[in-house]
C-alpha cells in the first residue's frame, strides 16, 4: 500500500502551530505544497512573521508526523507569496475566537487601521465591540494586546498582515 | 561570485541586524511591559529579516559560509550599516525618534526593492515590509505621544531629534554601490524614497511642534565601513559567543 498525497496532508492536519494550538499548519496556510516522489516527500512552508522563533518547532513538528511513513523529508521554506492572515479559513476564525484570540478583520479594515483609523475588534469572550488597544505587539509578533470595556478582560488580537 | 550583490546584502542586513541588536539591549529594561514586548517583537522582526539577506549572502559566497559566519565574522569595518542604527538608547526618547526615522526610511525602501529585478531579494522585501508597517505606525504613534505630551517630554524628544536627525542624510545619499544596484534594476532609487522619507518625517514633525530647521545632516561613513565607536562595542557583545567557541551552536 503506497503512501498518497492526500494521506500526507490528512498527517499534517494533525501538525499544530506551538502558539496556537487550536489551529493546524495546514489551516494556517503555512503548509504551500506537498511533492510526493518515489520513497520520498517535499513539504514547502512559510512562515508567517520573519522572526517568528516557532517555524524551527514547526519544521520539527512535521518531520515528527510524517516519520512513520517511512519517507524522506524534506522541508522546504518559501518566502513569496508573502504569508497573509486573509489565508485564514472561516473554520480557523472561529476555532482562533472560541480559543479566545480575536480574528484579524479583513484586510482593508486593518489597513485603515494602520493609517491611524480605528478598527472595531469583538471581544472573544463576550462579543461587545467596546474594545481599545493596549499594544500593538502582543504575546507573539502576530498578535496586538487589547482590553474589552464590557468586560474588561484583556485579549489577544490576531492582526492582518 | 557577484561581489556587488554580496556585498549590497551585506549593506541591508547589517542595518536590520544592528537596529535589531540596539532593541533587544531592552529586553526586560523597557519603560513598562507593553513597550518592552513591542521593541523585543520588532527586534525579532529585524533578526527574521537579517537571516533572509544573511542566508542569501552565504548562498553567494558558497565556499562553507553560513548565515552565522556572515552575521558573527566579520571585522567592524566590513560592516556597512548606516550611523543611525548603531547610535545607543540613550533615554526612550533616543530609542523611539531613532525607530521613528529607521522606519520612515525602510518602508518606502521596502516597497521599492519589492519590485527589484532580483526575485529573491524582492521576495525578502515583500515579507518584510508587511512587519516594517506596524514598525513605523508603533514609531510614530510613540513620536506623536512623546512630542506632543508633556512639557518635558516634548524636551527630551527634541534633544533626540537634535542628536538623531544628523545621521538621517546616510539614509538617503547613495553610496557608489548603490547607484550600481540601482542601475541593474535590483536596488531602489534613493531619490524616490527619500521623498517619502520627507513627507512622512516632516509631517510628523510639525505635527508634533518638534523642530528640524537648522539642522544639517552630514553624518556618514557607515556605508563605507567607518563607523562610530559604538559599532565595536556591539560587536564584541555580539561576536564573542562565536569567537571563543568558533563553530558553536544551540
């Protein structure tokens, strides 16, 4: 019984990005492609911020899942196109809200946010939209500090790059 | 090997790497925790974006060299970043208009080099111009707060612009290197960007009452491999793990 492609991205469904562990490398987007050949597998990936210190677990992480199949591995990391939060499925949004992380809105709302505009974030835990930032760089490169005014409790906010 | 782009990364990489050096000296000392995280994730950013031009540098070289030899090997003068990035954190007034000027350089010089002849090099730019954003909108939220807060703060602001604005024109004067890079299609056109760089410099200045008129900017020497004192300071921190135990990793 041969090991096909699909078999291998079913394997990285069970990946699980070390910051966010409810989402998998596959639904981030950091999983591009899967090149199977014959005894051995291509697994290209992209990191989501150039610092981000989890793409080496990450790496490790896959080499883990896919050990058991009995193939070689070889990762292979891209740069272009550029990782983007708009790569996010709608299941991965709302599995990061439940988890307590805000969503990053689309991107032209964040954008505007960037010129000084104010973006409006839902607090993850009791959904009032009177939320202020606190920080722009949060617990992770890709995360800003907020607070809810409702309940004052303080979130993360995964932001739109 | 092509020397011009070798050492072209060189010039790039060294700017990230030795701003990215400067922020994370805050880890843990910043002025409270948020602008600690905030600093230490922008240092992070730079240090991510150091490895891309580091690894494409030593993919050049060949001949055994590695992102770390690149980045630990070399003597102050093969260091080509600009003045500004090696200046110290004199107060948080220093660290923020330094940032603040970096950042008003770096986004339109990112932009530009997205569309470089060179894929790789505008791949680098692209992924990183996307974090450099929230860089200079931090910045600048930061000058705006500072320069139009309190009597002293907007003191201590100006004293850092009187101090930082001399070495704004390196950014922007291209060196020979650079006009030969401009010239293949690979670098960006200096003029171009130092017209955002004013704009968005000028704008934040008069918005916030700070003053620049009056002050040259003649500070240069980087580029060339003539640094301030500071640079052999930051190298002996930075190079001794390397040094004393060559080849070393973790």
């Amino acid at each position: 019984m041969g090991i096909e492609e699909r078999d291998v991205w079913q394997l990285l469904e069970g990946v699980y990005d070390p910051e966010i562990p409810v989402l998998s490398v596959v639904e981030m987007g950091i999983v591009r492609r899967v090149e199977l050949g014959a005894g051995e597998v291509t697994i290209t990936i992209t990191p989501t911020y150039s610092g981000c210190p989890a793409m080496d677990t990450i790496a490790a992480d896959i080499r883990g899942a896919l050990g058991k199949t009995g193939l070689s591995i070889t990762i292979k990391t891209v740069l272009s196109p550029a990782w983007t939060t708009a790569w996010l499925s709608e299941a991965g949004r709302n599995k990061l809200n439940n988890y307590g992380i805000a969503p990053p809105l689309t991107p032209s709302g964040d954008k505007k946010a960037l010129l000084m505009g104010e973006r409006v974030v839902k607090c993850p835990r009791c959904a009032s939209t009177q939320t202020k930032m606190i920080s722009q760089f949060g617990s992770t490169a890709c995360k800003a500090l907020f607070q809810c005014e409702s309940c004052l409790e303080p979130f993360d906010y995964f932001k739109c790059i | 090997m092509n020397d011009s782009l070798y050492n072209y990364l060189l010039m790039i990489g060294d700017n990230a790497m030795i701003l990215g050096h400067r922020l994370s000296e805050l880890c843990g000392h910043g002025p409270n925790l948020e602008t600690d995280i905030a600093l230490t994730n922008i240092s992070l950013d730079l240090f991510g974006q150091t490895r891309y031009y580091f690894q494409y540098a030593a993919e050049l070289a060949g001949d055994g060299a590695s992102e770390d030899s690149v980045a630990f090997l070399r003597y102050p003068h093969q260091y080509k970043n600009v003045l500004l990035v090696e200046q110290p954190n004199t107060d948080f007034a220093f660290t923020i208009v330094r940032q603040f000027f970096f950042d008003a350089f770096h986004k339109p010089f990112l932009e530009q080099l997205s569309d470089s002849a060179d894929k790789h090099l505008a791949a680098i730019a692209a992924k990183s111009l996307k974090e450099v954003q929230y860089h200079l909108s931090f910045s600048s939220e930061w000058v705006r707060r500072l320069g139009g807060g309190t009597e002293e703060s907007h003191r201590r602001t100006q004293r850092a612009v009187e101090e930082l604005y001399p070495y704004t024109g390196e950014l922007l004067r291209p060196v020979p290197l650079e006009t030969e890079m401009q010239q293949l299609g690979i670098g960006p056109d200096l003029e171009q960007v130092a017209g955002a760089f004013e704009e968005t410099v000028t704008g934040l200045m008069s918005e916030t009452a700070l003053q620049t008129e009056g002050l040259s900017r003649h500070q240069s020497g980087g580029k060339a491999g003539i640094h301030s004192e500071y640079l052999g300071f930051i190298l002996a921190d930075l190079q001794y793990m390397q040094r004393t135990y060559p080849g070393m990793e973790w």
